[in-house]
C-alpha cells in the first residue's frame, strides 16, 4: 500500500495566486485614494 498525503504543496498555488490578486487590487484602491486625497489638497489651496 502506497502513502499518500492528504494536502500537497500544488492546492496552494490557487490561493496564493488569489491572495497576491487581492493584495494588489487594495494596494491600488489605497495608492488612488492617498492620490486623489493628495489632488483634492493641491487643488484647495
């Protein structure tokens, strides 16, 4: 009888690849909101 082992590295690599999708769509949510926070206080002076 042959083991084998219930998790493998390779289930990962999906949520890996979500995980850095995710974290690159908030890392561009927050870089327009400082810009556009940064515009609106040029803007007002």
């Amino acid at each position: 009888m042959e083991w084998t082992p219930l998790v493998t590295t390779t289930m990962f690599d999906g949520i890996r690849a979500d995980m850095l999708t995710a974290t690159g769509g908030i890392m561009t949510l927050v870089l327009i909101v400082v810009g556009g926070g940064i515009l609106v206080r040029v803007l007002m002076r």
